[in-house]
C-alpha cells in the first residue's frame, strides 16, 4: 500500500493510518536505527516515541513529500536527542580479535586470506560504530540504504556540502584505521611462519 494512504489517514486521525505506516516502515527503521546505535532496546523505544509523536501532533501535520525520508528524519532526531539526555548509548567494548584468534600453520594461503578478510570486515564494523553519529548516519544512508547525496542533504535537514564533508570525513576516519588493520592483520599473518 502506498505509504501517502496510510499518511493521509493519519493527518484526519485515524489510527489505521499510524498502524499502516507502523507496519509498513517498522522494520526499516529498526534496521536504520542499529545502523546509527547498537542498542535494541534504545532503538526500539526511539521508534515507539516517534509514532507516539505522530499520533500526538497528527492534527498538526502536512502533507510528507516521501513518507520514509521524514521517518528516517524523525527517527536520527529522536536518537539524537535521547543520546544527548540520557547517555545510554551502548557501546561494546574493543576486543582485539586478533588476540584471541588462535591460527593453525597451514601451507594453504586461501585459508589465510579468509582469514584476514573475516578480521578485517570485523575490525571494519567496529571501527564503523565509533564514528560520531553524523558521519554514521550519513555513510548508512549513502552507501547501505544507497540514497543520492541530494536526497540525504533533504532527510537529513542540511546543506549538500555538508553531507559531502561528513561522507569524507566518515571514510577518511575509515580509510585511517583499515590502514593499521591491514598493518595489524599482515603481521599476524607473516609471524604464522616463525
């Protein structure tokens, strides 16, 4: 169904309204929400909020030009806010894999190349997770949900350059640390054979 239905309902107070676009869009925003914060439950009351909101201020709505770009907008607000007051963002700590990976010498290199690549997508995600939540909302956004720069500057109410300049700063942090990963993983690697 389209979501403007759903959204046109909701503007005249009909609770079919919210509970289409609650079912329509739920696991959508859970995904995105994980994608900004690694805490569940957080994300989940976030999304609760946010339709709580909508019923609230139904009568004060307008017309959504894309029902999802204002949900993803509402949504990295609500958690950005809840983040700034309660501080409960989770945040796992650093475990170096490395240290508790046990390798068994073997001749086969493809093994060894599994290896590194496991190693490093993990150090990757992690790595991705310590990014302030800007530059996470907008790497998630552009290369993950596959949005054009133009649309993320409207969903995520700033300027095109400004969402330049957080995608470079995003991948210069990325590009700093998978340098000392692949540093990392390449010495592990060569010190098997001693």
């Amino acid at each position: 169904m389209d979501p403007n239905f759903y959204w046109d309902m909701l503007m005249l107070g009909n609770r079919q309204g919210l509970e289409g676009l609650y079912k329509q869009f739920i696991k959508i925003l859970f995904n995105y929400g994980l994608a900004l914060v690694k805490d569940e439950d957080f994300i989940q009351d976030c999304i609760q909020e946010v339709f709580i909101d909508l019923w609230r201020y139904h009568q004060s709505l307008g017309k959504a030009e894309n029902v999802k770009a204002y949900l993803f907008r509402a949504l990295s607000h609500k958690i950005y806010r809840e983040s700034q007051h309660k501080s409960r963002r989770k945040t796992e700590p650093w475990n170096d894999g490395l240290a508790n990976t046990y390798v068994v010498e073997s001749i086969e290199s493809e093994l060894i190349g599994i290896q590194r690549e496991k190693s490093l997508q993990t150090k990757l995600a992690k790595e991705l997770d310590k990014l302030p939540v800007r530059q996470k909302q907008v790497i998630h956004l552009l290369f993950f949900e596959q949005i054009a720069y133009e649309e993320v500057s409207k969903l995520m109410g700033i300027n095109l350059r400004s969402v330049y300049t957080l995608a470079w700063k995003a991948i210069a942090n990325l590009k700093k640390h998978v340098v000392s990963v692949l540093c990392v993983v390449g010495l592990s690697v060569l010190f098997q054979f001693y």
